[in-house]
C-alpha cells in the first residue's frame, strides 16, 4: 500500500489514505488520514485491508440513514424542546415557543388566561435554551406559594431540577464562607438553576431597629449578589405584581434589576394589564425599555411584539376540540340540628369575640390584631378543632407576650401588605397567633375572653359532633350512589391543619383511605401523597398550601370543606382538578354554615358574581382578577357583614361594582394583548408523531453492533449493552411510551452515550465497493446509484451542517426527489442487500466502475450542494452578527447590574473580569467569521441492479 492510496483500517472501521510509509529495520510504518475523524494516525501495515473486499453491513447502513435524518433535522431548526419532554404541547403552547424561538431577542411576557399552562411553555423555551446551548444558568423567581409547583413541574415534565435558596440558607452560608473572598461569598453562583420566592429577594430602604451595617448585609446577599451572579435567563412568575405603585417600590427595583441581569427574559402573568396602564407600562419596560419610554407609547402594535397570549375560547386540544369542559359548582348548606347546640353556641361567641376585637383593634390602629380577629372568624367556621388549637395557642402567647411579629414590619411598614395576602390562612394564623396587644389592660382582657372561648370550644368537641363532618360523609355517599363509583375519588381542601387532621380521624373511623396534603411537606412527601391518592386512596385532604401546584385531572369531585373569604382562592382550589387534560364534568360543592353571616354573604355575592359572567362573558371573576390583589376587598365585605348584618346586600353591591370596573378594564385592555391568532390541531399532532424519536432508536440500535455494543428488543422496551460498557436494561426513546411506562430508563438526545452514537457517521470514497440494495416501495425501474453527502462550514468555535441526497441513473441524469423520497424508504421499508456474484457484468468485480459512480456523484454534489453552503455561509454571517449583539447586550447589562453593587473595590474588581471576559469573546468571534466548506460522502448505495443477484440480508422495517 503506497502513498496516496486509499484502504480500509479494520481498527477504526473506516476508510482512510496513506499519506507517509517508511521501511525500516523490516517493519513497515505508515502514517494514515482518516476523514470521519480528520485525523492523520500512525497504522501498521497489517492494520489495513484492500478496500474491495469491504461493504457495510445492512445495520451499518440504516444506522447512518438514521443518524443523518437526526443530524439534519436538528441544523434545519427542528425544535427540541417539544420532543424531550414528557410533555406533549398543546396547541397554544407550541405556539409560545414558537413565537419566543422565532427573534434573537427573547424577551416576552406570556400572558396566556388562567390555566392554560404557562408553566409549561415557560419550561418549553427554557428547554429548548438549553438544548441550542443558548442558556446554561436560569433563575426561577416567583411568589412563594408557587414555588413548590415550579419545583415540581420542571422536574415531572422536563427533567430539570431547581434548587430552591432560602432566606435562611444565606446566613448560614455567609457564616461558613467567613474566610472566602467578596467573589467566592456567594450563594447564588453555586448553583446553576435556582429558584427563589420573590419577596425574599426584594431590596429593603429600612427596618426599624436595624443598622446600617445589618440592612447593607441583608441587601448585599439577597439582592445584589443574586442581580450579579450572571444569570442567561430570568423567569419571573405573577410578574404584574412587579409593576408597583411607583418606580420606587421594592418589588418594582427587584424587577428592574433582574430584566438587567440576563440576555434572556420571560414574564409570566396572566393578568398583566388589570385597567392600570401606568403599572403595565413599567412592566413593559423590563421587557424593553427603549420601546416603551412613556404611556403614550403603550399602543397594540408597540405590545404586540413582546407579547404571547390565548385566550380560553379559543384554546382547543391536539385533536381540536375545545380544551376545557363545562362545570358544575353549587354551595351546600350545612344545617344546624339539634345536637349542634354547643357548635352554635360556639360560633356564635367567638362572632361576638371577633365584632368587638376587631372594632378595638381598627379604634387603636393595631392592624395585626384585626387580622387575627378575621383569622378567628374563619377558624370558627372550618372546625371546632381548628377554633380551640388556635384560642389555647393563642392563650399562651397572651401570657408571655412577644413583639409584634416581623411579617407584619416587613409587609406593612414596608407599604406591601400583598406579602400577608399571599400567604394560605394556616400561615397567617402561625404567625397572628403570636402577636400581642400594646397595653397590659388589652392584653388581660383578651385573655379572659380567650379562656372563656377555649372551655366552650372543649366542651363541643367533647360532645362529639360536627355539622359540617356528618354532611361531608352523607354527600360522598350520596355522591357514590349518583356515579355509580363505589371507589370515587374526593378531593377535600380546607384552610387549617387541625381541621385537616380531624377530617382525616373522622372518615378513617368511618372506612375510608386518606392522604393528606399541607404545608408542612416537603416535594418528595408532598409528591407521594399524590400518587398515592392517584393509585387506591379515596379521599385527599388538602390545605391550601398543600394544594399548591397539583395536577389532579383523574379526580373531578372537590368539597371546599371551608371557604376562604376571597372567592378567587376557591377557583385556585378547584382549578386543581378542573385543568388541563381533565375528561369529566368537575363537581365542586362548597360547604357553608346555615344562618350564618358568611352564608347570607356568600349567596349574595355568588348570585351577583353570576350576574357578571353572563354579562362581560367571562367564566370567572378570576379570569381577569388577581386573587392578592383582590384580597382586602373581600375581607372587607365579610367584616363589614359580621358588624351590620343588615347592610350585606348594600355592601356586596359596592364589591360588585368594584369587580365590573376591575373586569371592564381588563376586558378593555384585552386587545393591547392579543394577536389573533389561529391553532392549527395538526401542528401539535406533528409534535407528537414526530419521527425523531423513531429516527433516534434506529440510530441507536442499529449502530452499536459495529461498535462492540449490543441492543435487543424485549416487548416495547430494549437491552442496551452501550460502547462505553455500561448496561442499561431497560430503554426506551420516545415520550409517550417513557409516561405510560416510567420504569423504563429514557434515552433521548442529551444523553452523551446517545449523541456519541448520532454523531459517528462513516465516510465513502473513490474506489469503495457499494452495497447493492432492494427497497421495498420502490419500484424495480428506478436503478441507479443512491448516494448522502455531508456539506460542512467550519469556522472557529462553529461548525454547520446539512445533508443532501442524490440519486444519479446510470446514463448520468440526478434526480433530488427521488434521493429524497429513497433516503425515507430506508427507514421504514424492508431493505435487502443483495450478493455481488452473478450480477450482471457492469458491476462484477469492476473496481474503476465504483470509482466511476463516486466521482459522477461527487460532481453531481459539487453542483446541488453549492446552494445549500451558500444558505450555511449566510446563516453564520447572520448568527456572528447576532452573536455580536448578543454579547454586546449581555455585557452592557451586566455592566450595569454590577453598578449597583455597594463596594467600590468589588465593583471594580468585578468589571475589570467583566471586560476581559467580553474582549475574548468578541476577538473568538472575529476568528470565527474566517470559514471553509467540506464535502464529504457518508454512504453510496447500488439501488436496483440489472441481472440476477441473490439476497445476502433482509431487513423489515
């Protein structure tokens, strides 16, 4: 074998070419180019092999048309996303990603209405980020409530783990990093996905008895170190709470700085304008402030490029039918019978115990003890349980009075009482239970009252019987008998953890299975609860904090055991099971106390509520309102009702009118938002019958017999001996088998294993025997020769790629539709390789005849290729041009993100990295606008030859 020549290296099972041989002391020494590799390697003599006695084996051949499909499909923006998720999109939400795919900037509000899911499409774009190599460190900030269902969504649909930082953890870190330099005392950069709660993060101006040095600290670690940690891209959920009074609002400065911290930024709110337009224009400024620099400019043409939005009426599912079904909700009232006389009796005490406390609490401007005396009223109301924990908590903390809990400084001092509204009302109790009086007179006159309460509470519960329990049990039976489901599945929620615990004891007593829910739980305890209660339990008892973020299509009956005063909060709880996916009609019944003020309130104002929908057309009031922002509203209904019964129909009016101007603005505001756009059922359905998946199996078991692994079928799932030696005994590689079976390990593309295997993809050459095949589907008139050429543009730090088939007749003619339509039948037809000998003499044995077709076909590539290198060559000059933007944005505000950081020599220290950083990133991109094109063969195939030829492999797809 001399120099120039070109053989097979039996090691690499790959052709290569001699480019240096020496003799010496009787060996011979070659040095060899492989060009799958692009590599020169040294070989010794009996390495090498003729290459006329060498022809890929059928599995070689449908593992290279496979792995080519991929390759090919993922250069000509095949979005990822979509395919490597449990997740398959719906409609709507293919539509968000594509919209946020489709401009270099990606910055968008999602604004989709309530409950269409945009959790998930947030989780779509920052897959499909991540998949491009786009975005590598994200940060999730969102109120706290919703932190658990982030958690929780991104790891079940995507795979994508979140670590949550705690306002504790920063104190503790800081005390263990004591000795660590102003670089390295971060928390924040430790991880590179973190979510935290918004209002642990927002900057504070002051805290009374703080010092300077204490609120710098506080500030430094919450705030400026999270603004400087080099974010790619920032997610902020419920972001219209941003939008703040002023500019000067903590939560608005929070805002400002993170839209300055990351190139990328995703807003999500599905109430974003509510009638206010000051407080949108802010939050169109995080998005791009140059395009919005004042009112004025809030027009629908400037929104509408920044904007993701559908609406419920016209969301529909992958077969296009309308997405969500009808409900029926209906509020049953709880009778007082007579042996309820001491629960009465008790609630009518402690409605006395909240009238006068709460007019003494407003008299003396104490707020947080008014909040305390509404929390009693809506204690009294869930349980008696729940009533007398909380009066002998309450009676302890009377007796050693404690200062005036710091929530209450925080939020209310600070200007931002949505901080208390968002919490669920067992954590508001936990911390209102605490707080004291201002005066020894008040505080020992609440504790007699208290110790009067707390025997009456003993007493009714010493009796045994609760009115609201014993209907619960009646209904679900009745319930049982009206669906003819003796196992149906009933999901309770209430606000208080003591009702929960005694709700759980009751039915328990009573033959039936519970799982509970609360706040308590952590994600793993939280998460078998729910599959618990998916598999045999029958009954789910929920706080509201346990029911954050659950997905409980297969349960369609909910009771609201308690109802929160706010009716927004109920929505929350029955959007739980009424979500996407669900396939029943949801039954939510809400238990209320006859003869009560909150039930004469709650008729009122769900009649009214009634009235609304019918005339503005909108489901629910919670559609278009935000529940915290709405929460003091209702409060006020309901207290107002309790000191002036009379008054409930004048005071539920005003609330009325307050909403219909609240929906009359969003609805007015509605058109700034959307686009009109159509959903197209086909393109989701495309999604989740792409051939990818497919296209990724055969690949994968099809190209690691000849690379020493090994991968056989046992029913749907296959054993994969990999290349590396590792074992995987159970796989699969599409989404929808990895759900119904998730025992099974799922392989998908960011599996290096896998991508090492799609990425080999062999190389064909002058003189190299070909295959000669049969394809079933093709008819025996097409003859020629089949060949899939690789063109490349490498440059410095990029390479693109694409594939082009060709089909050449033997007369000389190339055909690219039946290249293509040839390359699709390899992979779904049966394919048979047939035997060289007693083919007709053209092919037999002629080597200068392979050599004949190579060069016929690589003249032919030359000329169809030279189209697609010149879309390559203007997709990189376009791609250097936006990377340059990219990076000129991401350093300018990062620039400005470290501005605001305290210390001088910090700040200093950190620009001066920052600049460097940027010169070697603009100087790698100027290296790399220098590009040369490759043209390389990765298979050639002898498609249907004239004469006899015996069949040496089938293959049936």
């Amino acid at each position: 074998m001399g120099v120039g020549d070109w053989c097979w290296f039996t090691r690499h099972a790959s052709p290569c070419r001699v480019v240096d041989r020496q003799d010496v002391w009787g060996e011979v020494s070659l040095r060899v180019w492989l060009p799958a590799k692009d590599a020169v390697v040294r070989a010794r003599a009996a390495d090498l092999a003729p290459l006329a006695g060498i022809r890929p084996s059928l599995e070689q051949i449908l593992h290279t048309a496979a792995a080519a499909k991929l390759l090919d499909a993922l250069e000509d923006n095949l979005l990822l996303a979509p395919i490597q998720s449990s997740v398959v999109p719906l409609p709507h939400q293919l539509y968000a990603l594509n919209r946020a795919m489709s401009r270099d900037r990606i910055r968008y509000l999602l604004a989709d209405e309530v409950g269409l899911g945009k959790t998930i499409e947030a989780g779509l774009i920052l897959r499909e980020l991540k998949l491009r190599g786009m975005a590598r460190r994200i940060l999730v900030v969102a109120p706290k409530g919703l932190v658990r269902q982030w958690q929780a969504e991104m790891r079940l649909h995507f795979g994508e783990k979140f670590q949550f930082i705690e306002p504790a953890e920063l104190a503790a870190f800081r005390q263990w990093r004591v000795n660590a330099n102003a670089e390295e005392d971060n928390l924040w950069r430790v991880h590179d996905q973190v979510i935290c709660s918004l209002d642990s993060v927002k900057p504070l101006e002051g805290r009374r008895g703080w010092s300077l040095e204490q609120l710098n600290n506080y500030n430094r670690e919450r705030f400026e170190d999270l603004i400087s940690a080099s974010w790619d891209l920032v997610i902020i959920d419920e972001s219209h709470r941003l939008g703040g009074s002023t500019e000067q609002v903590a939560r608005y400065k929070l805002g400002a700085a993170l839209a300055e911290a990351a190139p990328y930024l995703l807003l999500l709110s599905a109430t974003p304008h509510q009638g206010k337009t000051d407080q949108f224009l802010r939050l169109m400024q995080l998005i791009d402030r140059d395009s919005f620099p004042d009112e004025g400019s809030v027009t629908q043409d400037r929104v509408r490029p920044f904007v993701i939005r559908t609406e419920k009426r016209v969301s529909i599912d992958a077969e296009g039918q309308p997405l969500f079904k009808p409900r029926m909700t209906r509020l049953q009232a709880v009778a007082w019978q007579s042996r309820h006389a001491a629960q009465q009796r008790l609630y009518e005490a402690v409605t006395d115990y909240v009238r006068h406390g709460y007019n003494q609490a407003m008299a003396s401007k104490q707020r947080h003890i008014s909040f305390l005396m509404i929390l009693m009223q809506r204690l009294v109301t869930s349980s008696t349980a729940a009533i007398r924990t909380t009066l002998e908590r309450r009676l302890v903390a009377l007796e050693s009075p404690q200062p005036q809990a710091s929530l209450f400084e925080s939020a209310f001092d600070q200007g931002e009482p949505e901080e208390w509204a968002e919490l669920d009302g067992q954590a508001q109790v936990d911390i209102a239970v605490q707080v004291s009086a201002d005066t020894l007179e008040a505080i020992a006159r609440e504790k007699s009252e208290v110790e009067m309460l707390l025997d009456l509470a003993r007493e009714t519960e010493a009796a045994g019987t609760d009115a609201k329990a014993e209907t619960l049990l009646e209904l679900i039976y009745k319930l049982q008998q009206e669906e003819n489901d003796p196992s149906l599945k009933v999901l309770i929620f209430t606000e208080f953890v003591p009702t929960q615990a005694m709700l759980a004891s009751f039915l328990a007593s009573r033959g039936f299975s519970v799982a509970l829910l609360n706040g308590g739980m952590d994600l793993d305890a939280r998460a078998k609860a729910q599959q618990a209660f998916a598999r045999d339990i029958r009954v789910l008892v929920s706080t509201d904090a346990g029911g954050e973020g659950l997905n409980l299509q297969f349960c369609h009956v909910i009771v609201n055991f308690d109802m929160p005063w706010n009716p927004m909060r109920i929505e929350q709880r029955i959007g739980r099971v009424d979500r996407i996916g669900q396939r029943h009609v949801v039954r939510a019944i809400n238990f209320v106390l006859e003869d009560t003020v909150e039930h004469r309130v709650r008729q009122v104002l769900e009649e009214k509520l009634e009235v609304i929908a019918h005339e503005f057309g909108v489901d629910k009031a919670s559609d278009v309102m935000d529940s915290v922002e709405s929460e003091p509203l209702f409060d006020d209904l309901f207290v107002h009702g309790l000191q002036n019964p009379e008054s409930i129909e004048q005071e539920c009016d005003a609330v009325i009118t307050q909403i219909k101007e609240k929906i009359a603005d969003a609805k007015q505001s509605t058109d700034l938002l959307t686009d009109g756009h159509a959903l197209e059922a086909d393109d989701a359905r495309k999604w989740r019958d792409h051939p990818a998946q497919f296209w990724l199996e055969r690949a994968i078991t099809s190209g690691l017999p000849a690379r020493g692994g090994s991968a056989v079928k046992v029913d749907q799932a296959w054993r994969v001996k990999w290349v590396d030696g590792s074992e995987s005994a159970q796989v699969c590689f599409d989404a929808r088998t990895a759900e119904q079976n998730p025992e099974l390990e799922w392989i998908t593309l960011e599996d290096p294993r896998a991508r090492a295997l799609i990425s080999e993809l062999p190389r064909c050459v002058a003189g190299q025997p070909l295959p000669i095949v049969r394809i079933g589907g093709l008819p025996d008139s097409i003859r020629g020769v089949w060949s899939l050429w690789e063109i490349n543009l490498s440059a410095e730090g990029f390479n693109r790629r694409r594939f082009l088939p060709l089909f050449a007749t033997d007369d000389g003619r190339t055909f690219v539709p039946t290249a293509k339509r040839i390359w699709d039948l390899l992979l779904t037809e049966q394919i048979e390789i047939l035997d060289a000998s007693g083919v007709g003499s053209e092919v037999e044995g002629k080597g200068d005849a392979w050599a004949r077709w190579f060069e016929q076909s690589q003249a032919a590539a030359s000329t169809q290729g030279e189209r697609l290198f010149s879309e390559l060559l203007d997709e990189h000059g376009t791609r250097l041009k936006e990377e340059r933007e990219r990076a000129q944005y991401a350093y300018n505000a990062r620039y400005q993100a470290i501005g605001r950081i305290g210390l001088p020599a910090v700040r200093e220290h950190r620009r001066k990295r920052l600049e460097q950083e940027q010169q070697a990133r603009m100087a790698a991109l100027d290296e790399a606008s220098a590009c040369v094109p490759d043209l390389n063969a990765v298979m050639m195939l002898r498609v249907g030859p004239s004469g006899d030829a015996g069949v040496r492999g089938v293959y049936a797809t």
